[in-house]
C-alpha cells in the first residue's frame, strides 16, 4: 500500500499556515457560547479585579515611609484630600479660597496656621484653580488699587497657579453622556497637560446642570471629583453655599445646601460663618475631618477680617507698600456664640480688636448716613484724626 506524504516527513508544512482544520466546529461553538452569554450573563461572568488587598500594617507602614501629609489649609485641607468649604452668599468664601490658592502656588502657609513647625518643608504647587463665579472685571477689582479714575497696581500672583472660566456653546458633544461627563474630561486633561497637583473649585453647582440638592446628582458629582483625586493624585477644594441661615445659631454640617451626599463623600469640611462684629468680619469653623485632625479647642472658631491689604511679606515677596490683595486676615480664637448673638459677654467686650471693630463699623455708618467728621468725632468721643483713619482703615 502507498504511503502518505505524512510518512515521508518531507511535507511542506509552511503551507499549512492559518489553518484551522477545526475552524467550522470553532465557530459554532463561539455562537453557542454567544447565545448562552446573552440567555445567562451572570452564569458566564468574568470576576473583576478591584480590590487592592494587603495586610493592614504594611498599610501603615506605606504611610510612615511617605512621611506627614502636608498641610494645604492648616488642619482644615490636608494633601491629597477632597475638602468642602461652604457658607452663606457674601461670608467671603472666594477671597478666602483665592488666597489660599496662591499661598499654595508661592509654598507659604496663611496665618494662624504659619506658626506651627513642620518636618516636611511646603514646596510651591501648580494650582489650578475653576472660577465659574467671578468675572475677569471683577478679579481685577479685588487684585489691583482703583485710583478713582482707573486700576492700577494689579497683584502679580504665582507662575504656578491657573485660573480658567467657562466657555461652552451649549451641545453635548458625541460619545458623552451629559454635560458632566464633558467637563471632568476637559478638567483631567487640563491636569494632564500642566501638571496640576492641586485642584480648586468655585463652585461646585457649576459642575452638573442639573442640582445637588438631588442625591443622585451629589454622589455623581463627588464621586467624580473623588475618582480623579486617586487617578491624578490632587488635591481637591470644593465650594459650596448653604441656604439662609439664622445669624443667631451656631452653624453645622447639614446647613450645607444640597444632599448629605457631599458630606457623606467629603474628607475635611469647614464653614464660613457671618460675624456679628462687622460686615467685613467672618468666622471659620471646622465641621469634619477623617483624618482625625481638627482644629480649634472648646468649640472655638477662628475669626477672620477681609480688607485690601499689602500681602507681598505674607507670600514671601518683596514689600511696596501697595494694598492690592483682597484677603482674610486672622484676628483671634473665640468662641462661636460671641458671633452669632447680638449679646457679647463683658469678657469678650473687654478685647481691645473687638471695641475698635466695632467704633469703626459706627463710624462708617455715620458716615454712610451723611454725617461729618466733626460731629462723628463728637458722637464717638474721640478725636478728628482718629476718625478718619477709621474711615480709612480696611
């Protein structure tokens, strides 16, 4: 009987190459499977890998290795963390937040957490600040002195930090689910491109069209902002506002406007609070922190002033002299109910910032009123010169 070609062992087999002698038998067991997928999907499933697992202390020791974290708002905001800061409208949250974003790009600290010593030098960051509240007009009015006729002045704020504004003709653009999912896209790549480490974020009712007084709406929304602090490593201011609020109760983490959702999702939070005192004047308490670290003692809330002022000394800079800088200044630890009742106890009368504080604000509205400096110095029972200067004190 002949033999095959097989036996000869001199066949070509670099002719057989791609094929499959099964092929047909391949094919139709991928449209039984197909078909079993589609009848039964959990019978066929595929067990992801999501979870990070490690023991508990190499957990710790990871941590120790790094080092502390830094402080990017005294105990308030902490590295690679997702803070809230809300307030009512007017309480002074932006210039606040603007502050605190250029102290971080210029790696300075805003009193009163500058006095504290820390192991870990703060090093300047790239800053990326969302601004969906203030107009290019307006930013110049808060960073430059008006002469009466014109701005001039204007602050030279840090090389690392950005500011963006919203330009958005309206569509949702192919292969996104909604203006959200647009806009975290452009956020990411904007980090990407320019290096950000810190991220924030005036305010957060400006990332959804729709309100985060939906609870769907408020988890979607910090989630995201939660994903892309562990994707890109930044860390996360966001603003908030609470609804009206009686000046006469202390202030607490559900007066924030919205759903317990953006509590729930949040690392630090701290509330800006309307002081009783003046109208430039505004309190900061600390509502809630994971990390443990709070600051403020006996209830006590750190009391701020806003004013124009010369801030180059604070962030390191060369003094001119110029008072072109809207900012928060720190004045004292208090105790809360000194800010949000009309009653101050004689004790707290006594303080030499709060009686002045509160002889200017009469003087300014005297003022306001259309009364002079003669007959203000007379009212107040002090002298002309001293007057003036407090109309024109910040």
């Amino acid at each position: 009987m002949a033999k095959s070609e097989f036996e000869f062992g001199d066949q070509d087999y670099g002719s057989a190459f791609g094929w499959d002698p099964g092929e047909e038998d391949r094919k139709e067991r991928e449209k039984i499977l197909e078909k079993a997928k589609k009848k039964d999907p959990a019978a066929h499933r595929v067990i992801p890998s999501m979870l990070y697992l490690k023991s508990m202390s190499e957990f710790v020791e990871d941590c120790q290795y790094a080092g502390e974290l830094e402080q990017m708002f005294g105990p308030l905001w902490l590295e690679n963390e997702v803070a809230v800061m809300y307030g009512t409208p007017g309480t002074g949250k932006s210039v606040l937040a603007m502050q605190i974003a250029e102290s971080i790009a210029r790696g300075t600290r805003i009193s009163p957490f500058d006095t504290v010593k820390r192991r870990k030098k703060l090093r300047p960051k790239r800053v990326l600040y969302l601004d969906f509240e203030l107009t290019r007009e307006q930013i110049a009015l808060r960073y430059s002195v008006h002469n009466g006729t014109k701005l001039v002045e204007p602050y030279k704020f840090a090389d690392e930090l950005f500011r963006t504004e919203m330009y958005w003709n309206g569509y949702i653009d192919d292969g996104y689910e909604d203006f959200t999912d647009m806009l975290f896209d452009n956020i990411r790549l904007l980090i990407e491109e320019n290096g950000i480490q810190v991220l924030i974020i005036d305010n957060i009712s400006y990332l959804s069209r729709k309100s985060t007084s939906n609870p769907a709406v408020a988890a979607k929304v910090m989630g995201r902002l939660q994903q892309l602090r562990r994707e890109k490593f930044v860390s996360i201011l966001v603003i908030a506002h609470t609804p009206k609020h009686p000046d006469t109760k202390p202030l607490k983490e559900m007066d924030i406007q919205g759903s317990i959702d953006l509590v729930k999702f949040a690392d630090s939070m701290f509330v800006l609070g309307k002081s009783r005192v003046g109208a430039n004047y505004f309190y900061l308490k600390h509502i809630k922190s994971r990390s443990g670290v709070k600051f403020g003692e006996n209830d006590e809330v750190a009391v701020f002033q806003i004013a124009k002022r010369d801030v180059a000394a604070t962030f390191g800079l060369e003094s001119k002299g110029t008072a072109n800088f809207l900012s928060a200044k720190f004045v004292a630890y208090e105790a809360e109910t000194d800010h949000v009742s009309f009653v101050f106890t004689p004790q707290r009368q006594s303080n030499s910032w709060r009686r002045n504080a509160r002889r200017v604000e009469k003087a300014r509205a005297m003022a306001r009123n259309g009364m002079g400096v003669v007959l203000i110095a007379k009212a107040l029972r002090t002298s002309q010169s001293s007057v003036h200067s407090m109309l024109k004190s910040g």
